[in-house]
C-alpha cells in the first residue's frame, strides 16, 4: 500500500501534531468508501446479492442445476449426492478394510439387542427395532457425509415416538387383551409410529430443498446436552416397570416422570421377584462392562459386547428354567423372519402428526449434524449439513414403508463404531449384515429373552447422557449464560416432557442472544501510543484522547430490540440529552470532559446488520449531530448496512465523505478537521 496516492514517510515528532508515532512510519491520504471503490473496483453490486431474498437466490440454484442437468453438470450433482461415488474411488483397502469390518460387526452386535429394547420403549413390538437398525443404516451408508456416523434407533426419539404412539393409540382400560386383540392394537400402534417417522423424513426432505442445514445452529450444544441428559431421566424412570415387572399403563403428557414414579410406588408391593432379579443380575454385568470398554479402550482390541453376552445368557436361563410358564416372565416371543410388506403408512393421519414429527425432525438433525461435525473436527474431514438432512430425510421417509419408526445418529454406537477402528461409511454395511443375519436366521434364539433385560439394556445404553451432567462445573465457568441455558432446559425437559422442554430451551436459548444484544455497551476509544490501534479508554490511562473528537465503537446490531439502547449510549456519550449540547460524558479524566465534541466517528465494524428501524435510528443520530454543530464519520461499515442505510436516506443526512473504510482513515480526516491552520500531515499508516 505504499505506493496509494499521498503516500509519505513520517515527519518528525511535532511536525504533525501531538500524538506519537514511530519514526520513519509511512502514511497516507485517508480513504472514503467512494475513493476506495475508485482505487480497488465497484462492490455495487455485494449490497444487493445480499439484499436479494432467500427464495430468489434459491430459485436461481435450483434453475442452474436445472440448466446442468446433462453431462458434466449432472455428474457433479450426482457426486454432490451420492458420497460413496467420492471416497470409494480413495478408499484404502488394505489399511481400512479390517477396521471397517470389525466395527461394523461389533456395532452390528449392539444393534440387535439394543434395536429390540429400543422398540419397546417406542411401543411396538421388537421385531420393529430390527428393522430400524437395518433400512435406516444402509440408507445413510449411500446418502450420508459423516464417515464415523453410526445411526438407528436412538434412545430419546424413541421415547418421544413412544409418548405420541401411546397418546394416538392408547390401549384399552379393560386390558387383559385376547392374542388378536393384542396383534391389532400392535398393528396400529406400528403404523403410528411409521406415520410419524414418515411425517419427520417429509419434513427433513423439505428444509433440504429449502437448504435450511444452517437450522441446526439454533439448537446450540446447551440445549442438545440438557435435551438428550433430561430424556435419559425419563428412559430410566419409564423401565423401571418392566425392571420389576409391574404391568403398568404408561403415562404420557406433562409430569410424565412424577406419574410413573407414583404408579411404581404405589404397585411396588405387587414386583416379580424373578423379574426383580432378572434386572438386578443383567445391571450387574452390563453396567461394569459399559466401564471397563470406557476405562480400558485404548487397551482392548474391541470393546466387550455386553449387551449380546448378557442377551443370550438370558435367554438360555429362561429356556433351561422355564421362567416363562413357573413364575409369568415376559418374554421377546417370536422374531417373524425376513422383511415386512412395503406399504405407505396411513396418509390420514399425518396432519394430527405434524405437531409430533416437527421436533422429531429438530432432534435427528442436531444430534445427527452435532455428532457428525465433532468426528469431522477430530479426523480432519467436513461434512455437508444439507447433504445431512438429506441423507436423514430419506432415510426416515423411505425406511418408513418397512414400518419403521424415527431414527437418527445414536450416541452410543458412534463412540463404539469409532473406538472399534472404524474409518468409513462402509462399516455401516457390515452392521446390515449382522442384522440382516438375525432377521434371516437368527431370530428364534431371541424367543425366550426376558423384556426385563431389553430394559437393562435402554438404561445402561444411556450412560454417556448422565454422564453429560458433568460438564456443568466446567460450564459454569465458561458462561454462565449457556450455564443458565443448559438448567432451564433440562427442568423444563424432566418436569414437563421432551417435546415441550425443546421448545422451551430453544426460546430460552434465543431469548439469551437478544438480551445480550440488548446490554452492550457503547465504547469511547483512544489511541494507544506509539501504534495505530484504537481501544477503549476505560481499558488504560495511558490511551491518548484529542479534545473535541469523541471515537465511539457500538459491538452490536441495530434493529428494533437494541434501537434505545443505541440512542441512550449515544445521548449519554455525545451529551445529545437533556444534560446539554455537545457535552461529552467520556470515562476520561474530569479536565478532559470540559470540550465540547465537534467531531464523532462511530465505529460500525461490530454492527453486523440493521433493520428498518435501526436505520431510521442512526439517521436521526446525524441529523441531531448536525443540529447540535457536531460532525458525524461513520467507519468500516459492511456491505450490508451500508447497503441499509443508503436504502433509508442516509446520503441526505450526510455526504459520501463522511463515510470512510476504517476507524484510522476518519481519525485521521477528524484531526484535520480539527487542526485547519495545522499542517496537512494525515495519521493513516502504511
């Protein structure tokens, strides 16, 4: 930049005015948003491609690829599309392939019981957890971009399908259904809950077409942790009948939680003893096993899979016992081999379901896009968060015709997946197979399980979401506010219900943004000595503050939550209130306030936008400024509010001289403002 017009080496100390520079520093003519765009081109046009709306940006990508719809153009979008077209050309057999296999298989392992116990939280039978562990997976393998992903059923959306299947498919108070009874009501409980997977997957495929991937930014990690922490309070408490084998209805609704702990209080007296001791045992052996795979994992060539250990232990005890028939433990019963009939779920019903598949949706996308994007962090890869909606929105839309119910990426089996050496998707198909084995095969060695160890299984499966809690110490000291966020939404979460307490930690969530938007403070800066930087004055005595210039930075945008805020700093700081014209009222010493401010420069950098009303705002601040005799510079504004307040009038308010590309270049026009008989000598460096 030496070489920009006005270009020149620093005269000597004295010659320019007071301030301090170091000797032989080089400076320039201070540069106006006009003057730069003559220098460095016409940005004209940026203001309005940001200015544009959504929908006709939208509409103008999806006519481009319409236009690329033939040769070259359709191959890059079928790439776009179909990840493994991508990594499969790249994958390195000989150093993955063993690591997939393994942790596909292992993974694969866990999935049987764990789709099986998860099916019951959601109401239906069993056999559905095995589907959903089958379609679901293979989709994302074709369509998903998290290489270290693991989905199926996962713990908290089964629970949340489980409150609506029980809320639109409630079994009759008379129980002591009859065996067709009892296949009827199942059928429909199913058909509710592929409803209502179909219904989530509809809504998914939507927000792709719409490429709203950035919609899970607003379900920050606060609330995704207090969401996943709390529900787990909920899987544990709706076991806990099944733990003692009470057959119990199950409560849904608001204060869910405090309604089975009364039941089960209530009932206690009436607990199956084998049951009772069926969970107690199945407790003892998963739980120390969840901790030696967590303590020991760097030492183990594959975690311990104790979930199929203690599946088939249990069910060679009731066989060889016949705990079944002697003391009426309920048991899984027959696994139907092969596949379901594909057929669309009841259409009907979807508009009474869309309350329900909205926050279903919400949750597989954060906690799918959130886990996906700490694996991409840790292992130097991204990911696409719309190619993520996609890849779950196909995959609950079409895996809803085999009547399964919501799934999305799972906690657990990620961290086993990626702990077991997995590296690519194709670790999902070695998890179909084991799967696929089981619904093939395999299944009538599961007749005899106990559904007491299914629910063994759902509580030790949520061992990382208590474990979350621990964070909150640590939370604490980094921001209070997400601190704040985290409690809010966890008791909203355990007191009322999951779908509720989502929404509730959401808002809350925003609220805390805009208050915070709403308590900055307006900073008056002074030069640091020696430098060219600007900090705020309350920062150190030693800043340099000219009479009569008052430089102002406001770190925040201007829209019609923060447009009081934004007049009362200013009034405050200019004395353009009730205390006087012009009389600044500056954190400097008492003999440094009596100037009046002739000149100000408000610092725009931190304002990152500005709405109707914030433009009206700033443009009654300049036509007060220019009332009360005082200058107004505006610097380092961004495309964007620039592109605002030229839309509201602010070129008839002030000149295009008044707006300069940096808080330098308006100081220095400032001083020489200041300093007319002076010598011309401009304090912008090189």
């Amino acid at each position: 930049m030496s070489g920009l017009p006005g270009a020149r080496t620093c005269p000597g100390l004295g010659e320019a005015s007071d301030l301090k520079f170091p000797l032989g520093a080089k400076f320039r003519e201070p540069l106006t948003e006009a003057r730069f765009q003559q220098l460095f081109g016409d940005a004209e046009q940026e203001p309005e491609l940001l200015a544009e709306p959504r929908l006709s940006r939208l509409c103008r990508r999806w006519r481009r690829r319409a236009r690329a719809g033939s040769g070259p153009g359709a191959w890059r979008l079928l790439l776009a599309r179909l990840p493994p077209l991508r990594w499969l050309p790249h994958y390195r057999w000989r150093a993955w392939l063993l690591g997939d296999a393994v942790a596909g298989v292992t993974v694969g392992i866990v999935h049987v019981p764990q789709g099986m116990a998860f099916a019951l939280l959601t109401s239906v039978p069993p056999v559905f957890g095995l589907y959903t562990s089958f379609f679901p997976v293979l989709i994302y393998t074709l369509l998903g971009t998290g290489r270290h992903l693991s989905t199926g059923t996962f713990a908290v959306l089964s629970l949340m399908t489980g409150s609506a299947v029980e809320r639109l498919v409630p079994e009759p108070l008379a129980g002591n259904l009859s065996g067709i009874e009892r296949e009827q009501l199942d059928a429909q409980r199913v058909g509710a809950a592929a409803a209502l997977a179909f219904g989530s997957g509809a809504l998914m495929l939507g927000m792709f077409a719409l490429q709203l991937g950035v919609l899970s930014t607003f379900l920050s990690e606060p609330v995704v942790k207090a969401l996943t922490s709390g529900a787990a309070l909920h899987v544990l408490v709706s076991q806990l009948p099944s733990l003692l084998g009470l057959p119990l209805p199950r409560q849904i609704g608001c204060f869910a939680l405090f309604k089975t702990l009364a039941a089960v209080l209530t009932a206690l007296p009436r607990s199956s003893l084998a049951e009772l001791t069926i969970s107690a045992l199945s407790l003892a052996l998963l739980v120390p096993v969840k901790e030696l795979n967590v303590r020991f994992r760097d030492k183990l060539p594959t975690p311990i899979p104790g979930e199929i250990i203690m599946v088939l232990l249990a069910s060679v005890l009731c066989f060889t016992s016949s705990l079944d028939t002697r003391y009426n433990v309920q048991i899984v019963g027959l696994l139907p081999g092969g596949f379901p009939q594909p057929h669309l779920p009841n259409l009907a019903a979807l508009p009474r379901l869309l309350a329900d598949s909205l926050p279903m949706a919400l949750v597989t996308f954060a906690v799918s896009a959130s886990l996906a994007s700490i694996y991409a962090d840790k292992y130097s890869y991204t990911i696409d968060s719309n190619q993520e909606l996609l890849a779950h929105g196909v995959s609950n839309f079409l895996s809803s015709v085999f009547s399964c119910f919501p799934n999305s990426a799972t906690l657990a089996t990620t961290s086993l997946l990626v702990d077991a050496g997995g590296n690519t998707q194709l670790a999902g198909l070695f998890s179909c197979i084991v799967v696929l084995l089981v619904l093939l095969w395999l299944g009538p060695f599961f007749y005899y399980l106990p559904k007491a160890v299914l629910a063994c299984i759902n509580i030790s499966s949520m061992r990382q979401m208590f474990f979350q809690m621990q964070e909150l110490p640590q939370l604490w000291r980094i921001s209070r506010m997400d601190f704040a966020v985290w409690i809010v939404t966890w008791v909203a979460v355990v007191i009322l219900s999951v779908d509720l307490g989502l929404a509730i930690g959401v808002v809350f969530s925003m609220m805390t943004v805009v208050c915070r938007t709403q308590r900055v403070q307006c900073l008056a800066l002074g030069l640091a000595e020696g430098t060219e930087l600007y900090r705020p004055l309350r920062e150190s005595h030693k800043l340099l503050k000219v009479p009569g210039l008052c430089i102002l930075s406001y770190p925040s945008p201007i829209y019609f939550g923060t447009r009081g805020q934004f007049r009362r700093s200013l009034e405050w700081h200019l004395g353009l209130g009730e205390g006087g014209k012009g009389a600044p009222k500056t954190d400097s010493p008492p003999d440094a306030v009596a100037e009046p401010v002739r000149v100000v420069v408000l610092d725009c950098s931190g304002i990152a936008f500005a709405d109707a009303a914030g433009a009206r705002e700033v443009l009654q601040l300049a036509s007060r400024c220019r009332d009360a005799g005082i200058h107004l510079l505006l610097a380092q504004c961004n495309a964007s509010v620039l592109g605002t307040l030229t839309q509201a009038g602010l070129l008839d308010r002030v000149t295009p001289e008044q707006l300069f590309v940096s808080v330098q270049d308006a100081a220095a026009h400032a001083l020489e403002r200041l300093e007319p008989t002076g010598p011309k000598t401009c304090t912008v460096w090189v």
